[in-house]
C-alpha cells in the first residue's frame, strides 16, 4: 500500500498543515511507516507521502472537512480508499484496497 499528492477543493478551519508520521500496522509484510506532508496551496490542500522506503507517492482525490480526510488514489491499477479523522495532533483512519480494510495512524511532528 503507497501513500500519494492531491488537491482539493476550498480549505478552511484549524490548520492541518505539517508533517504526520504514519503507521499502517498489521500489512501483509509487515508494518508500513513514514511521512505524510500536509500543506495549503491558496484554498487547497496537497498531500504527500513520503514512504519508509524514501519514495515520494502522490496521494489523488485529497480532501480535508470538519476534520474529516477523504482521499482515494490509484495503486499501479488498484483502487485505493483513505478514511481518516483528525483530533489534534493525531490521526486515526482506515485504508481500504482489494476488499481488505486495515487501520493506519499518524502523529504531528511539524
């Protein structure tokens, strides 16, 4: 599972831009980590995630409201689903790709 970069729609509220560590645990593989850069762009949000691999994957269909994240991207032709909410610094979510839902979350570190 790749995390991705995107853009959305108008942004207002609390400000969710910086950088959260992110943990998918329990993959098939193991444990996924690394880095998802959350920043503004004039009334847009762009997200990246930067993988525990070093790879920079852009995540499409990235939406922030009321603390809510929806984002949706394409992984090498499969269809992938990002639920998450933020309370603080704190996220908590689940992904969902191939019928298979696993729990992920992140921390603020920026």
């Amino acid at each position: 599972m790749i995390w991705t970069s995107c853009a959305t729609k108008k942004a207002t509220g609390p400000s969710y831009v910086g950088k959260w560590k992110y943990e998918v645990p329990e993959m098939p593989g193991g444990d996924n980590t690394g880095v998802l850069v959350i920043s503004r762009i004039d009334d847009a949000y762009k997200c990246l995630a930067i993988t525990g691999y070093g790879n920079e994957q852009p995540m499409d269909n990235f939406d922030i409201q009321d603390g809510k994240i929806i984002a949706s991207y394409d992984e090498q032709g499969t269809p992938v689903e990002v639920l998450g909410t933020i309370e603080g610094n704190t996220i908590t979510g689940t992904i969902t790709e191939l019928g298979m839902t696993l729990d992920w979350s992140a921390i603020k570190v920026e």
